[in-house]
C-alpha cells in the first residue's frame, strides 16, 4: 500500500478533473439482508454493480411504504439479494419440516419492494433467495425444500466460487442471448426453488433434474432472476453488466418524460366509473388510473364519453341499461362523471381544455385529463349540440362507431350513405368553426376521404392502426395514411390486440412495427398514441399507463431523439388540436 492512497486529492483528481454534469451512473438499489442486529450484505454484490459501472445503494428491510417508495424514487434499478426462505404463510402454506430459518424482519419489507418496482417497470436482477421473492410477491409460489425430487445437489460444499453443476438456458431467452450458449456451469446454495413462475415469468433456465434455475419476464419487461450465486463467480458473468446497462436506459427514460408532455388521445376509462372503479387509487379494474400514471410518467389522457351505436330497431336507452336516457344526456353524464376526478384526486390531477393548460399542469406536477366524444350520435341529429360539447370542453368527436348512424357510415356498418351524410357535413363544418377536431377513427373508408374532402382543418384518427401489418377495415390503409398527412393531420396507434396481429398473441412488438410503419408511410410529423385502454386495448408489453416508461425506453433504444418521441407522445395530436381551436378563436366575435 502506497502513501499515496492516503492523499485525498490525488484520489479526487478524476472526479475533479472531469467537467460537472458528466453522464451519472446509474443508481442500482440492493436489498440488505437483516442479521440481528444490523442490516448486513455480502461485499461480492455491491463491488459487482460497482464493477459494471453501477452505483449500488442499500435499501435497508424496513416495512413502510412510503420509505420504500422513496428508495424506489431514488433507484434506476433493484437489485435482490440473497439469505433465508421466505415464510411460507407469505403464499397461504403452512411450513413443511424441512423448511429452514426465515426472516421476520426482511420478508415484507422486500415483497413490498418487488411489487412497488414492478408497478414502476424497474429493472429487477433476483439472486437465489430474490428469484423466489420475484415469484411470491408477482403471483408465483416457492417449494419449501426439493430433496424429494431433485437427483442435482443443489447446495454445494465447495468455496462459493465453484461451479458445481450446469443449468440449460432455455431458446430464445434474454439469458441465452446474454451468455452466448444453451449451457453454463453455476454454482448453487439452495433448498428452495421457484415452484410455479406464475402469470408474469417464464422459464429461463433449468437444472439437470428439472429445477427451476432462472426465470424472466413474459411481459416484455427488464426482469431477471436466477437461483445461482453469479456474485461470487470468477466471471461474474454478463448479469451485473445487463442489469447496470437496463438501469441506464431506465434512467434515460425516466428524464426524458421529465421533459417531455405525454399524452394518450384516448381511453375509455369512464365506462368503469359505473361499475364501482376509483381512478384515485391504484384500481386493478383499470388500466389507466392515478397511480398507473405515475409510475409510468404519463402526464394527459383523453376520457371518451363513449356511446354504443344500438343496431336498427334498438333504442339506445335500453343498450346502455338506462331506458330514460338518450344520447346527448348520456354523454353529458359521463363528462359529469370526469369532471368529478380533480376533486377525489386532492388536487394531483385538473381538467385540461387546450395545449396550454397541459403545459401549464405538468408545470405544476398535475395530470390532465381532457374531454372527448366516441360517437357522434350523442349529437342527436342537432348540429347546435356541437357547440353544446364544446363548450363542455370537448376536444374531438368520434363521427362513428360500430355501425352506420346519422352522420356517417361506420367501418363495421352496412354503407348506409355512401359516406359521409348530409347531417354529418353539416356537423363537420361546426366542429371546424367550433374548435372541435374531427375524429374519423372507426369511420369507413369512403366516410375518411368524404370527411379529408369536407373540412377545412386538419383530422385526426385518435386510435387506429396499420391495414399493411393487419389487414381489418379499422385500420387505415397506406393511401388513407398519405391523404391524412397532406392535410396536415395525425394517425395514432393504438394497442387493441385484434388491429395489431390476425393471428396469435399481440404485443408490443406489434404495436411498435405499427409506429414505425405509419412513420415510414406519413413521417414523423402525423404518427402518435393512441391506448384504448380500458377499451379492450392494451397488449403484453404495453399493458397499462405504467408501460408508458417501458414504450418510451424502446423508442429511446431505436434512437428516437427526444424531439421525435416529444411528436410520437402527443405533440402532433396537440399541434393539430391548437390548429383547431384557434380557427374557433378566430370565430368568436370581438
């Protein structure tokens, strides 16, 4: 040891010598094992996120949830440890005989923590015991001791940097794609093991005898956990550096919605209100709601008065389950029901009516919510209800949806008109004068190009896909696409599974190659989001407002420059609103 490792500005000079503001490393949390009593970790797991360019901060047991979400707020990235088995009574189970020492002091504290980070989208590494917390706080369960089936001695007397047996990493998984083969050696300390990984996880690894050795997520999230010890091999292996590497583009992800307004053009969220959903707490009725906002850094909504469309014969009082009720004063009710949010959300949330008023909230760390109308029935063949809407602060009217009504033919309608009505002419030209955008999401193909013909402003198609990628007559085609983009509107995509694929699973994937392609057909200037969450939208991936962050990190990871995500996450959809509603201005008499 040198003297000069005693001299403290030798030590800083590299801290020192760098310009301030230079790039931080990302922060990872490391859940700290509890041995009365101290909080205790082994050095091995925070000199390797140091040594993969982390910064590791210990995240003590302690089982109060607003400490944990303050550690949560400071992190970029989880990292659980390992120690004792879990209580079993965590999962509803008595103890077996074989169950060994558990630990009172640190089974909640870090089940809380695992939930709250998932509900963020954080980054998650599990070390033996942390793949099993992994499990049993996201809907998986542990067997409390495998000697009855295992033929693998899966608790090694050799030195803990030992491998003593191999695990088989299973095609196509992220842990295959990190080690570069199908088979490694590990070693192993366990008499536990991942049961049955449950809804969120899929099988990553596995043991000569079938153990469970490693799972990671099936949702298109950045979680890993793995029953060996990769801290205490020689190599390490590659699973600090992905973990310190996910944390970064977490970080990054995390500042740009910072600066960045992001707003979802629509959501059917008020159809739950009736069924008893609360969208000031974290509601699992709900796909799109404060809390889910909040961890996924969403910062507007629009909430659609949606109005189904009855089929000939049917009243629509009947259809809505309220006989006395007609369209207008329907949709009047929900807007009831939205504008009653700010005050149940103790001042976390306000009305928006224009682009400013988002900015201005998000200024002041409000959510929005704006106004819109699925379905111009609610007009009830009267063109002065648009300016009744308007005034209610509704931003765009849905002309259609699933079926033909007065204004228009429906893309799931029976060409009732030929198009776009007469009435529907009319009510376009008041939307334009009243600063109303013209939704043609759901309208047919000849209903677009006669509505593109009739309004003098710019449309928009708040929640439509791709007909290239999935070939349904919601979809817009490619020539639909080019019309729009001429006329200066917008096409946001939407996540409802049945316009993403035609065959199989819909996920994120999907929705990102329709993105991508409306970019590629009308440029990054006409493209943006539109969810339909709560409107049966929402795919693996891309499931709720919480995903907000993990959309914007994949559009980051395409190298997507904050300017071009600023467009995707609303900017196109409000430059096209603000068109709107000063040619409304310009209306007004002085």
């Amino acid at each position: 040891m040198g003297i000069d490792r005693f001299d403290l500005d030798a030590q800083l000079a590299p801290a020192y010598g760098s310009p301030c503001g230079a790039q931080p490393r990302p922060v990872i949390g490391i859940t700290g094992n509890y041995a009365e009593p101290e909080c205790k970790l082994g050095e091995a797991y925070y000199k390797s996120v140091a040594a993969a360019g982390g910064t590791p901060l210990v995240v003590p047991p302690v089982a109060d949830v607003d400490a944990i979400a303050a550690a949560l707020d400071r992190v970029d990235g989880l990292l659980l440890s390992g120690g004792a088995d879990i209580n079993p009574l965590f999962e509803g189970k008595e103890p077996q005989p074989a169950l060994h020492s558990i630990n009172a002091e640190r089974d909640l504290p870090e089940l809380l923590a695992v939930r709250m980070a998932y509900n963020r989208r954080l980054p998650m590494l599990g070390i033996c015991r942390g793949v099993q917390a992994l499990a049993v706080a996201l809907g998986g369960s542990v067997a409390q001791d495998i000697a009855a089936t295992a033929t693998v001695k899966h608790s090694q007397d050799a030195r803990r940097g030992e491998p003593t047996h191999t695990v088989e990493l299973r095609e196509g998984s992220t842990l295959r794609s990190l080690y570069g083969t199908g088979r490694i050696a590990v070693n192993s300390f366990h008499h536990q093991a991942v049961a049955d990984v449950g809804p969120k996880f899929r099988v990553a690894a596995t043991a000569a005898d079938g153990v469970v050795e490693a799972m990671e997520s099936s949702e298109y999230l950045p979680i890993i956990g793995v029953q060996w010890h990769p801290e205490c091999l020689a190599e390490g292996g590659p699973l600090f550096g992905w973990l310190v590497g996910e944390a970064a583009g977490y970080r990054q992800a995390r500042r740009t919605l910072g600066r960045v307004l992001t707003l979802d053009s629509h959501c059917d969220t008020p159809m739950k209100f009736a069924s008893g959903a609360h969208f000031e707490r974290r509601d699992p009725q709900l796909l799109v709601d404060l809390h889910k906002m909040a961890d996924g850094g969403q910062d507007a909504t629009v909430m659609v008065a949606y109005l189904p469309q009855p089929k000939p014969g049917e009243g629509f009082g009947g259809l809505v389950g309220m006989p006395a009720c007609g369209p207008k004063a329907y949709a009047d009710m929900m807007f009831d029901r939205i504008e009653a949010l700010p005050a149940a959300c103790a001042g976390r949330v306000a009305i928006a009516r224009t682009p400013a008023d988002l900015a201005a909230n998000k200024a002041a760390g409000r959510k929005s919510i704006m106004l819109g109308i699925e379905n111009g029935l609610a007009l009830e063949g009267d063109v002065a209800n648009v300016g009744h809407f308007a005034r209610r602060g509704a931003v765009y009217i849905t002309l259609c949806h699933n079926g033909d009504n007065d204004l228009c033919d429906s893309a799931r309608g029976c060409s009732t008109h030929g198009g776009v009505s007469e009435l529907g002419a009319k009510a376009i030209a008041e939307m334009n004068r009243m600063g109303v955008m013209v939704d043609l999401s759901h309208a047919s193909e000849r209903s677009f190009y006669d509505a593109l013909d009739v309004s003098r402003l710019p449309i928009v198609c708040s929640h439509s896909s791709s007909r290239a990628l999935c070939d349904h007559p919601r979809n817009l085609t490619d020539d639909q696409m080019r019309a729009l983009a001429a006329k200066g509107g917008v096409a946001q995509t939407t996540f409802y599974a049945g316009f993403l694929r035609t065959g199989g699973e819909a996920t994120v994937l999907d929705a990102m190659a329709h993105l991508e392609h409306a970019i590629g057909v009308m440029g990054i200037d006409h493209v943006g989001i539109g969810t339909d969450f709560d409107g049966d939208g929402g795919v693996p991936g891309m499931a709720d407002s919480s995903d907000v962050v993990s959309f914007t990190r994949r559009l980051l990871a395409r190298r997507y420059s904050e300017a071009d995500i600023r467009k995707i996450w609303g900017g196109n959809f409000l430059r096209v609103m603000a068109q709107v509603q000063a040619a409304r201005n310009a209306n007004q008499p002085n």
